[in-house]
C-alpha cells in the first residue's frame, strides 16, 4: 500500500493516533505532499510548540516518509481536476487541488478526514 498524507492526518499522526501509526507502519511507501509540509509548518509557527513540533516532524521525515513535490505532470493533472470539479459545480480549495493532483497522479491512496476529496472519483480514499 502506498499512500499520501492530508494535513489533517499527518497532525493526527504527530499527536500518535494509534490507529493511523498501524496504517503508517503497515505502509509500503509514505509520502507527503509539499503543500501538506507548508501548511504543517504554518501551523507550527503559529503555534506555541514549534521546537517540539519541528522535532516531530523532522522525525517522521528520518524514517522514510518522503516530501512529495510538484511537476509538469502534476500541472496537468490539477488542470484536469480543477475543470472537471469546476464544471460539475463541486469546487474544493486549491491546496487541496494539489494534493489531489499529486495523488491521481501518482497512484497513491490519499489519508485524509476531509470530505470533499470524495468529489474526485478518481482518488483512492482512505
């Protein structure tokens, strides 16, 4: 099983959420969106933990989770996406538009609570 990380659950799995640690553990490849790095680190600084955090983070990066980035194919496959949801009327925020993208694009199953990921049928939802 590969799979890709949503903001949402990469902070439930720095808090240990024991379910999503066997799920992680079980997991062939983990990956992590560099929108999802942004965001985590975002919320770091605007926290009231962050060497704490940063520690955590920096420590899940060291057992083989790996930063997922954007390209050419990538463009293309967000391009794809935001028209088929923009003209099925069932838009979704444009960060979550990349995370999308990078997992169709990649055959990865995406983790995440986020409901509306569900308006892209073509992603593996976990």
């Amino acid at each position: 099983m590969r799979i890709l990380l949503d903001t949402n659950r990469l902070t439930d799995l720095l808090r240990g959420d024991p379910a999503l640690v066997r799920l992680v553990e079980q997991a062939d490849e983990v990956w992590l969106p560099y929108v999802v790095l942004a965001e985590i680190k975002a919320g770091f600084l605007g926290g009231t933990r962050l060497s704490e955090n940063i520690a955590l983070l920096a420590a899940l990066l060291a057992t083989g989770v790996t930063v997922l980035y954007a390209d050419e194919q990538t463009v293309e496959a967000y391009a794809r996406l935001f028209v088929q949801l923009k003209s099925a009327g069932t838009p979704i925020p444009d960060n979550d538009l990349w995370i999308g993208a990078l997992a169709v694009q990649h055959g990865l199953m995406l983790v995440t609570r986020d409901a509306h990921f569900k308006k892209i049928p073509q992603l593996q939802l976990n």
